[in-house]
C-alpha cells in the first residue's frame, strides 16, 4: 500500500465532521503502519515525525529520497 503523509486539516464548516474525521484517518494511518512489513519515508523530517510522533518502529523505517533526473544517454 502507498500513502501519503496527508495533513489532518478543517475541510468543511462543521467542526465536529471533521474532528471525527481526522480521528478515524489518524486510526487508519496507524493501524496501516502497524502492520506494514516496511515503511519509506521521502526525507528524515517524515522518518523522524513517524518514529517520534507515532512511535513507530525506527528499523520499520527506511527514508529514500525522491531521485532526480537522470540523462538516459
């Protein structure tokens, strides 16, 4: 499964929709996390963010960045 780190921001009008909203994403991404095998993270902000905000695993987490463009001569 890919995810991405989405941020958990007000949407609608109504408060109480998205509060409960954003508390079942936030049960999704760590249930999802939980039992992934592996996880990668685009930078060491998202790695650090995953392991000290979510405590997940530091050895789960591999942080690969987004690579470049590379001339195919």
């Amino acid at each position: 499964m890919v995810r991405n780190m989405e941020p958990f921001v007000k949407i609608s009008n109504n408060p109480v929709k998205e509060l409960i909203k954003n508390k079942l994403k936030k049960i999704i991404f760590l249930n999802s996390c939980n039992k992934s095998n592996h996880i990668i993270a685009v930078s060491n902000f998202v790695k650090n963010t995953l392991v000290d905000k979510y405590k997940i695993n530091n050895n789960k987490v591999s942080r690969v960045y987004h690579a470049g463009a590379v001339p195919l001569n």
